[in-house]
C-alpha cells in the first residue's frame, strides 16, 4: 500500500498542530479547522492522536468530528462546490440548480468526481440571499447564478 | 493620498463580489490606466442596496454619486460618459444617500455600511468611530448598564430579550472570569445583516463588545463566528488586529487599566450552534449539544463563568447608543419594539437588500416599497419570516407591522428580520417538507421530539404528497407538530414545526396528493 508513509507524514502534521493549540481554552475546533485547512479533510487516524495530546477519549473525538457538517473524513476534489438549499435560494430555483449540478458532475451530495475535480456539498446559507441562488466553489461565492452561468463555472473549474 | 485624487468605490463585500465587484474594479483600473486618468480605488463595503450591486460611487464635489448595477463591459462607457465626475449615464442613478431606498431608511446600526472603508480604523474614527466607547468609559459599569436599559434594546437574534437585563444579570453575577460571546452564526437563511456589519463596519461590532466588557467585568471576548463566512472572518481577523495595535483592545484598553481580549472563533456549520448553550458548547470545544436551562448563560455560560451572549446586530447597536444616549434610541420604534428593525429583503424579490427602519411600518410596506414585488415579476404567495423556523405568512396578513408582539399575534415570529419571499409557482408541500428536513438534518440529537419527531415529519409529509391515507395523515402531522413543540428542549424542535403547521393552516391545497 502506498498510503502508509502518507499518513506517517500526516501523523506528524497532526500532532504538532494539536500541541501548539493543547493550551488554547475549547481547543478542540481550532485544532480540528486547522488539521482540516492543511490536509483538506480531518482522517480518522487524526482521532487517536488529538486525543491524546488534549487527554481525551477518542469517542469525545471522535464525536466532535462527525457532529460538525464541515469537518470531512475524505479526501476532497481539487475543488469543492457548496450548493446553497436553504430558503431564499429555493425561492430562485436552486432545486434545479441541484439536479443540474447532480446530473452534470455524475454525483451526488458528499461525493466526489471520479476524476477528483469536484466535491459537492450542501450549505445552509451564504449570508448571498438577496442575490440567490448562490453558491460557493472553495472560497469564492457567486451569486445570481443561472444554469448557464453555471456551465461555465464547472468549465473554468 | 493626495486630496485631489479621484476616489471610486467598488465594494468589497461577499455579495458584491459574487456578482462580479471585482472584475468591475479591474477594469476601472484597467481603462483608468489606459486613458491616463489618475484615481484610486476604494473598496469599501456594501450599502446593502444588493439589487444594484455591483454598485459602483464616485465621490463628486463632497457627494457620493452611484451607477450600478455596472458590469465589466460598462466601463469603458462610464469612462466616455465623464462618469469620474458625475457623468449621465445608463447606469447612473444619482446621489447615493437620495436613491429612495436609502433615503427612506433609518440607518443607525448600518450608518456607516458601504460609506467607508472596512479595513480603515482611520476611516471608522472619522466617522465618529469610538466615540461610544470614550462616552463609556467616563461611567461606572452600573451607569453603563443603565444606558443600554434605558434604550430598550432588545435581542437582535430573534427571542428579543431586552438586553440591559441580560448584561445586569451578568454584572450582579460574581466571578472571577466573565465572558462576553458574540453569536455571529447567522445561519437562518434569508438573513445577512450580521455578515454585512463585520464586511463593511468591523469595528463598530469591536467597540460594542468591547463596552460590553467593560459594562458587565468580563475580559475576554469570542466571536462565534461561521465558517460559511471566510471573507468575514478574515475582515474580522484584520480589524480585531488593528484595534489592538492602536490599543482599542488588550491588557489596558485606551489606558483605562482595564483589560479586554477579543477573538475570532470559526464555527463548523451546525446550524444548531445558532442557540445560545449549543455554542457556548461548542465554544469549549464539543459537540454542539443543547444545554438545559437554568441556569441561564448569564450566571453559568462558558466554562461555567457568567457569560453575555448577544447576537451580532445586537452588539453593533450598542456604539450608537452611547455615542446618541438610550433616550435617542428609545424614541425609534413603536410599543415594547424600541429603536429599529433590521429587514433583509430575500429570495424572490425585485429590490433585495437591507432595509434598517423604525419598529411599526406593515409587512406590506416593505415588500412593496422598497422590494417592489418579485424579481420574475409574478404575484407574491408567500413570504417566510425569520429564517428556517419561521411561519409562512399569507398575503392576507400582511398588513401584520412590523414589531415582535405583533408578528407573534399571527403565530409568527421577525426573528432575525430576514424576509424569504416566494412567487406564486411555490409548491408549499415542498416547502413544508424541507421545514422538516433541515431540522432532521441539523437537529443536534439531546431530545427525542425534535430528532425523531422530524425525521417522522419528512415520512409523513412524503406520504401525504403520494396520497397515502391523507385525511389521517394530516392529523397525524399536526400531532407531531404539536408534541414537537410542546417536548423539545430549544427552538430548532420546537419550531420547526411553525412552517409546517402554516402551511397546513394558509396553505392546505399544496398539501395533497399529487
């Protein structure tokens, strides 16, 4: 398996985040954010290690992980493409935003494209609502977007 | 900068920029350099006049004057059309502070939104910037509390809880450690005024918590801060810096001996985390699990010391308040709903935007007003206040004004202020099923109505629409509807059901077989 030294280098990544932040008070979440902005996901084999650098169990860990919708526990795409469902974007057509992106990328929510370029996630709520529907790929927000604005946001990603 | 230079602002905010703010700002500085025009670029925040946004200001003579909404390809045109003084153009739309839409606003929380800079404290002090604080810290901290009483402010977050009470109770709490948390996880959709203060004002929300502090003992500050907002938490990040460098925060705050830190924390998209004890819970860094109450977070909050917890707008009202005095403040408004209301126009609508107004004007009024009905131009059919756990209000009431007594007359709540406005091609069965999905999706599992209740809402809602048993199905659904709002211990279970119960009270044709 080629993923052994991998995840050796992650180990040490890992553990030293979860040191420098053991003393910050709630440090849970910034060390699992930080854990997350380096690798692009927070791996199980992050849990043993966090826990005990804080002294807790890897339930608690564990726990924490998979209660927060932002935390992934793969690997993303090259981009990730969050698609606003709540409210204001339904009000604008973003079920069919949905099944166009579904249709288009081959996946659904939580998946990724076989060719690893995409990610689709849900998002409750851009903060974007006077201009829905909206979406964010990484970082970026777009607002107003229509089907063929779409198009070429997939194109250009 | 020199004082003759012509200044342009495009502004910076999330919203603008996702509509095309920063292309439209490349090509100004594109075709200025082209043409040999010296200018700057400022960028600065939204007005929250989102339907012309990209909107574009150029400062003429001591005016602001707008064009907008411009696209890249217009500015070569703005340019031919002496824009950079004021030029008629297509997109030209007059003195910004006289576009009806602002002018008819009450602007005291959202003042200084889109007029400056947001990385500025330069430019945030000018603008009368800090001057709440100075007029703070010449009081005691019992005659600080005694402003915020005295102009009846209330809970920005939806429950409306007058917040000198809050803020005595954690003054009369004694602790060696206290904290003041701002919640900043805007998470109902429809809303974004709280992402909208700390893109165009960071600092106003600095300088209100920091006279929280100092108001009720604590010394220490966390922003609970969503991670749906990166731009926010960077402007955020920078300013809460900035304060620091100039020693508007830290060990002596404006050498008043005095101590208060502040921070940034990012939340991990749990909507739940929205209510107060779920993200003091997440604050100490664990699942974001509902608290039972009592004890209030005001005598044991974080880490079990007594705790401010505010919303957002709510901490950004609190400058103004010291800069005016509460009996300024307190004169806005109508009845127990003091001061102003911050409605966010969303969804489908013509004129979506920020609407910051006195308590008391209907409904009505300010969809028709300042939305002007729908943006595909079909009939409005329903309009949802309040974010997910919001009724869905009919066009029957809505000469329903806009205060929190009223609203909750109608079985309705404003919430956070934000306003999701829907055409007549709404499928409300959709609607209601969606009310009951997000709260299965986000419901944070401590109490049985709410996460087994919604998961059943979806099953039963799925089975009228496919014309199983509909007659007893329904009734079914208000059973639950009503057990989840009598048996859950926080406002997600307990109101999930409000859409959903609107929806079979204004609405009951969509809720049928199809």
């Amino acid at each position: 398996m080629t993923e052994a030294p991998a995840s050796a280098a992650h180990a040490g990544t890992i553990r030293e985040i979860a040191e420098t932040r053991a003393a910050v008070p709630g440090a849970l979440l910034p060390i699992l954010h930080e854990i997350q902005d380096q690798l692009g996901y927070v791996p199980d084999s992050a849990v043993p290690i966090v826990a005990s650098v804080l002294n807790l169990s890897r339930a608690e860990v564990h726990g924490v992980v998979s209660f927060y919708h932002l935390y992934r526990r793969t690997p993303p795409g090259r981009r990730t493409i969050y698609l606003c469902r709540a409210e204001a974007c339904q009000a604008m057509g973003a079920r069919d935003l949905e099944a166009r992106l579904k249709e288009k990328l081959g996946i659904d929510f939580h998946e990724t494209t076989s060719d690893e370029r995409f990610s689709l996630e849900p998002i409750y709520c851009l903060g974007n609502c006077a201009c829905s529907p909206a979406l964010m790929i990484d970082e970026t927000v777009h607002g107003r977007v229509t089907a063929e604005r779409l198009d070429s946001l997939l194109e250009e990603g | 900068m020199a004082g003759d230079t012509l200044r342009i602002y495009v502004p910076n905010d999330t919203a603008a920029r996702s509509v095309g703010a920063d292309a439209v700002a490349a090509a100004i500085e594109r075709t200025a350099g082209e043409r040999g025009v010296a200018i700057e670029i400022v960028r600065n925040g939204s007005r929250g006049l989102y339907w012309l946004e990209p909107l574009v200001e150029v400062a003429v003579a001591g005016e602001r004057v707008a064009y907008g909404p411009v696209t890249p390809d217009d500015v070569p045109g703005l340019f031919d059309a002496g824009f950079t003084t004021g030029g008629k153009h297509a997109r030209h739309l007059g003195a910004t502070e006289a576009l009806p839409y602002l002018s008819g606003q009450t602007r005291l929380t959202f003042a200084r939104a889109g007029l400056i800079a947001p990385s500025s404290l330069e430019d945030y002090r000018e603008h009368e910037g800090y001057r709440g604080l100075e007029a703070a810290l010449a009081m005691d901290t019992q005659a600080m509390v005694d402003v915020v009483k005295e102009s009846g402010l209330r809970g920005r977050g939806g429950a409306g809880f007058p917040t000198g009470i809050k803020w005595q109770t954690v003054l009369d709490t004694p602790g060696t450690q206290k904290y003041v948390v701002c919640n900043a996880d805007e998470g109902d959709s429809g809303t974004f005024a709280d992402r909208m203060i700390m893109e165009s004002d960071p600092f106003v929300l600095i300088e209100g918590m920091t006279i929280a502090g100092l108001a009720v003992g604590a010394t220490q500050g966390y922003i609970y801060l969503r991670a749906e907002y990166p731009q926010a938490i960077r402007t955020m990040n920078t300013a809460i810096a900035a304060a620091e460098q100039a020693g508007y925060l830290g060990a002596d705050v404006c050498g008043s001996g005095r101590a208060f830190h502040l921070e940034v924390r990012e939340a991990a998209g749990a909507y739940i985390c929205g209510e107060e004890t779920s993200m003091l819970e997440s604050l100490e860094g664990k699942r974001g699990m509902v608290r039972y109450r009592p004890p209030l977070p005001a005598v044991k909050g974080l880490f079990g010391a007594p705790t401010v917890v505010n919303n957002l707008t709510t901490l950004a009202t609190v400058p103004i308040i010291f800069v005016r005095g509460g009996e300024f403040y307190r004169d806005f408004g109508t009845g127990r709903s003091r001061g102003t209301l911050t409605v966010q126009l969303a969804g489908n609508i013509k004129r979506g935007g920020l609407v910051e107004i006195a308590f008391g004007r209907t409904l009505r009024e300010v969809l028709e007003d300042f939305g002007g009905g729908t943006a595909t131009g079909r009939p409005i059919r329903a309009v949802q206040a309040g974010g997910p756990l919001g009724a869905y209000i009919p066009t029957s009431q809505f000469d329903t004004p806009l205060d929190y007594e009223a609203f909750a007359e109608i079985g309705a709540m404003l919430g956070h202020g934000g306003l999701v406005v829907f055409d007549d091609t709404v499928d409300m069965g959709q609607q209601a099923r969606f009310a009951m999905e997000f709260c299965a999706i986000e419901s944070c599992g401590k109490c049985t109505p709410c996460r087994v209740g919604a998961v059943r809402g979806v099953e039963v809602i799925d089975k009228i629409l496919s014309g199983q048993d509909e007659a007893g199905n329904r009734e079914l659904l208000e059973d639950l509807c009503g057990t989840m709002v009598d048996g859950s211990l926080c406002a997600l279970g307990g109101m999930a059901p409000f859409p959903v119960l609107s929806v079979l009270k204004h609405f009951p044709e969509d809720l049928v077989a199809r």
